[in-house]
C-alpha cells in the first residue's frame, strides 16, 4: 500500500484548518496572521509524529489528533503499527513521497528534502478566507502581503499571481 503525506495532510483544506488552528494558538502575537504566513512560506516541510500529535514543521506547535480527519488519523496509525523498533524500518508499508526519517526521543521524523509549502496555493488559501469572512478586504490582503513580503522572500511570478487572484476575487 502507497501513501502520501503531502496529498493527505496538505491539500486546500488541510492548509486551512492547520493555518487558523495556528492563528489561534498564536494569538499572543502581535500579528498572528503574518507569523504563521512566514513559518508556512519560510520553512522546509518536516513532519514529525509524536504522542502529542504531527508537527508540519521543525520547532512549531504540533497538530492534535482531535482535529485532523480520519483518513489522516487512519494513516498516521498505519505508519506507528507498521515500524518495527528493533530494526527501525517500516514493514509492509510505502510512503510515495521522496522523504526520509529517523527516529528522536520516540517520534519518528519525516523530512521532506528541502521542499516548502506552494507559495501560490498559500496566498489563495488567504485571499478564500479574507473573502468568505465577515469583512472582506481588498486592503487588508494587500496589507498582509506587504507585511509577508517584508520577513519571507516572495518571487515576483507569486507575487503578481496574487495580485491577479485577488482582482479577480474582489471585482
């Protein structure tokens, strides 16, 4: 049986509850909206299986299993039934993405070689939720992007497919 972590724990909505599920634990922050944009955009993928639930990236609060679906609850107990602690390999189990792993303090590690988040599928994720909220804002997308723009590097084909996105979503 083939798995993929990325398809499962990071398509559309996925990103979505994993992003508001950090603006709220976030929420002493000055600007949690930006600070979670910048750890999505400015890490590398790192999932990280621990007792307290699966971390998306290196030193980042983890997801609780309470709030992940079950196909991907399903998945992570397939992925802890099938490794074997005394050879540290996983029986009868392939996961399709090119990641590697080890094992630290009793989590297991997946890296994802060097591969970030999709900066385009990250902005649209934000302008659907600016635009489905109760105050949809042309001005506070572009604000926030600004703000983004200034602590992560952001290419200018992202950038431009946002502004785009946004003119199409907001006019």
């Amino acid at each position: 049986m083939t798995y993929q972590l990325e398809d499962l724990f990071l398509d559309s909505d996925s990103l979505r509850t994993w992003f508001l599920y950090f603006c709220q634990a976030n929420s002493e922050s000055l600007d949690p909206i930006t600070d979670v944009l910048a750890l999505f955009l400015g890490l590398p993928i790192q999932f990280t299986l621990s007792k307290n639930g699966l971390y998306i990236f290196e030193d980042s609060i983890p997801i609780p299993f309470s709030i992940m679906s079950n196909s991907q609850k399903h998945l992570l107990y397939h992925i802890v039934s099938s490794f074997r602690a005394d050879e540290h390999t996983f029986s009868d189990f392939n996961l399709s993405d090119p990641l590697t792993y080890v094992i630290v303090n009793e989590n297991i590690v997946f890296t994802i070689k060097k591969k970030k988040l999709d900066a385009k599928k990250i902005l649209k994720m934000l302008l659907k939720l600016i635009h489905n909220s109760s105050k949809p804002s042309l001005t506070l997308f572009n604000i926030i992007i600004q703000r983004l723009h200034c602590r992560v590097a952001i290419d200018k084909d992202t950038l431009l497919y946002a502004n785009e996105a946004s003119k199409l979503i907001f006019t």
